[in-house]
C-alpha cells in the first residue's frame, strides 16, 4: 500500500476501528499485535508488540495466543473489510478440543478468521524453527475445516483494492436474514446488491429512469446514449451533472433533441431494466458491418473466462450482479451492474469518453447475448462478443449480418462459435 495498512480508512473511518467496534459486542478481550501502542490510546483494546522476530502471520499469532487469557481466539487481519458477526457465532458454538477451527477454500487455508487454541503456542515456536509457512502448520495441528463464501476472506494489499472496496461498501447493504436448509434454520447475514435509480434529463427534459449499480454512472450515461444513437461521439455532450443525492443525471446537448420522436418506439428488451428505444425496424439500427481481422486464440478466450470470474467482487458478495470485461491492445476495462444491459453501456461509455480504437477488441459478458446486447456492442464495433451464457436466435441472425464473431457458452475450456469462426486462431 506505501503505508501503514493500520492506518487504512474506508469512506472516512480507520478499517481497524471498524473491527474493533464490529467484534466488541462478542469477545470480552481484544487484543491488537502492533508496535504502534499510540494508535489505540483511546480504544478498549490490549496492544502488544511481537514476541519473535517476525517471520509472516504465524509470529503475530504466536503473540496473541501468549498474551490472550482465553482458550480459544478469533483471528484476523486489519485490512479485512467484511466481517460476519452470525458466521462467528456460528463458529463458537462448535468449539470443543480441537486446535483450530478454520476454512479451507479450494485447496488453500483461510488463515484468517479462525478460531485458535491458545495451546498452539509451544507448537508455532517449535514450527517456526524450521518453517514459517502458515499453510504447511496448520497441516501439523488438529482441526475443524469448514467452508465459506469467499467473501469475507477479501483484503486490501493496493490502491486497487482500496478503491475497489470502497466501491463495493456503497454497492450492496446487509440484511438480517433466515437461512433454510432442509429442516434446519439459522439467523445469518445475507449482502443483497443495492438497486438504484437514476432519472436522466436531457436538455432539462426527463427522458428515462434506469435502475442500475451506482458506480461507474457517467460511463453508463454516456454509453446508454451512444447505444441509442442519441450520440455518435463525445463531442455531442456539453455537460453532465450526476445528484446521486436525488437520484437525478442531466446532459446538456449540443443539438435540440426531439423526445416525442424518440419515445414514439420502444421496444421491451429481454433483459432487466427499461426498454431500448430504436425505430420501427431493427435492421436500421446499424447500417455498417464491423470490418477487422482482429484473431483471438482459444487460450485468450480461457484466459478472459478466468479473468471475469476472479474479477467479480460484486458477484461473490451478492451474487446479484452481471459483469462485462472489455480487452484491447493488452488493456482492460472490468465492470459490473445489476443490470447485463448496463454493463455493456457502461464498456461503451469507457470506449466514447477515452476515443478507444476497438479494431482490434473483444468483450467477455456473464449474460446472456440477446439482440439488444449484441445492437450495444455493434455500435461501438466491437468485433468479438463472448458470453458464458447463451445467445438468442435474433443475436446469432444479427452477429452473422453485421460481421461479429459471437461466441456463448464460454466457460472453462468449452465455448461455441455462433459466427464468423475466421477471428478465432486454428
């Protein structure tokens, strides 16, 4: 981070503070590993610093397990942003004898968010002698493995990070929930993806509300227009002011904008969220063919799949979100939305407001490709469209006559090319 990630802060408040405030209410003690005593003057914690020279986690676990006046302790990091109260109780009431209660996620331990014996102290220093891996130690100690969303194992290592997850915090809120499984029923907490409204003016007169994911909103704007053929370039728009106090957009154009021509025809998309506004006929939506010899290998297309799955933060805390993952020229572009329609727009936007040559590009999206979606990114002419998902009928028709090579079902080592095979590498 270039800093001392003690001092990280999220929308205005230190994350450790956070913790401390979250984790008061269930442990009688806490106690922070730390040389920094005077950061904590006037919080109700113990601070200590290392007993050994520091040789990764296991040295501060070490110290907190020695100074602890417990059996068991809950351990985590101070840059870990979620915490989930109900999974800790959850946790507590299975402890009994065992050095550990942990998770494992695929084949890796999740250090953090464990319970820990304070008998393990005698053990991590005989280990740690020899070895300082916290993964190969928990190998050596009995235990409780379970698993869990991925979450809450999430940290901050960069400025990435950082903007990601402040991001994220306004994206989706926390409900109190009941979890049903079977017969049984447990009291947890659920993150359920913020929706939200936003009504865009043009020249001072209202024109849409869409219901969207608010991050990105001035490229979902300006990709929403451009995908309506309201604009062709950047250069149409004199200003823009986005209230998301009152959830209200206004664009100033730099032409008159006749609304009663451009609401006379909608047309309801097959997705969520309002309906695309084109003319009575669909072919005339777009009158050039995308031209480019722009060729993938069968090993970007892999590569991308992973990419869009590793990248979606959003998804795995809510599971309430499409995304999209734009390349070109080794550059990439990642969003996500409530809405597939959105996240599109949200790609178009980046490609209007940088002038991206798309040439020699291709989008990766989680939704399915309907007729709408593939119109979006014809627009911008973008020449390969892949999708984990399915295309539609229309789709396949349109790809095929305006030259895209669209590809669905692209999901590990399997994907299906619709049309134009010619840009994939044999």
């Amino acid at each position: 981070m270039g800093f001392n990630k003690e001092e990280l802060e999220l929308n205005g408040e230190r994350l450790i503070f956070k913790q401390i405030e979250l984790l008061e209410p269930i442990f009688k003690e806490i106690i922070v590993i730390s040389p920094n005593k005077h950061l904590y003057k006037d919080k109700n914690v113990k601070v200590y610093k290392d007993i050994l020279d520091s040789k990764g986690p296991l040295t501060g676990l070490h110290s907190g397990l020695t100074y602890s006046n417990t059996d068991y302790n809950f351990v985590i990091a101070c840059d870990m942003p979620h915490i989930d109260q109900a999974f800790i109780f959850r946790q507590i009431e299975k402890l009994d004898n065992l050095d550990a209660y942990i998770i494992k996620n695929k084949e890796f331990y999740e250090p953090f968010h464990g319970f820990y014996n304070k008998r393990l102290v005698n053990n991590i220093e005989d280990y740690l002698r020899k070895d300082q891996s916290f993964q190969r130690f928990i190998d050596t100690i009995s235990k409780d493995v379970s698993t869990y969303e991925q979450s809450i194992f999430t940290n901050i290592n960069t400025p990435d990070d950082l903007h990601l997850t402040t991001t994220q915090n306004k994206n989706y809120q926390s409900f109190e929930i009941e979890k049903h499984n079977d017969a049984s029923v447990k009291n947890t907490v659920d993150n359920i993806i913020n929706e939200f409204p936003i009504t865009l003016y043009l020249n001072n007169e209202k024109y849409v509300t869409l219901l969207i994911t608010p991050n990105h909103i001035k490229q979902l704007i300006i990709g929403y227009l451009r995908s309506e053929k309201i604009i062709e370039t950047l250069d149409d728009i004199k200003d823009i002011t986005i209230d998301t106090n009152n959830n209200k957009a206004f664009v100033n154009l730099t032409k008159e904008l006749d609304l009663s021509t451009h609401n006379k025809d909608l047309l309801l998309t097959s997705g969520c969220g309002v309906g695309t506004k084109f003319h009575e006929d669909l072919d005339q939506v777009i009158t050039d063919s995308v031209s480019s010899n722009f060729t993938i290998s069968k090993e970007d297309i892999y590569n991308a799949s992973k990419t869009l799955n590793n990248r979606s933060g959003l998804f795995k805390l809510t599971g309430g979100v499409h995304s999209a993952l734009f390349i070109y020229c080794k550059e990439e572009i990642y969003v996500e939305d409530i809405g597939r329609h959105n996240a599109i727009d949200k790609v178009v936007g980046y490609i209007t407001i940088d002038n991206i040559e798309t040439k020699n590009s291709y989008i990766f999206a989680s939704g399915r490709i309907s007729s709408d979606m593939l119109i979006k990114c014809a627009v911008s002419n973008i020449p390969i469209v892949i999708s984990r998902s399915a295309p539609t009928s229309l789709a396949v028709n349109l790809a095929n006559k305006y030259g895209i090579t669209l590809i669905g079902f692209a999901r590990g080592q399997k994907f299906n090319v619709y049309t134009h095979s010619f840009r994939i590498k044999r």
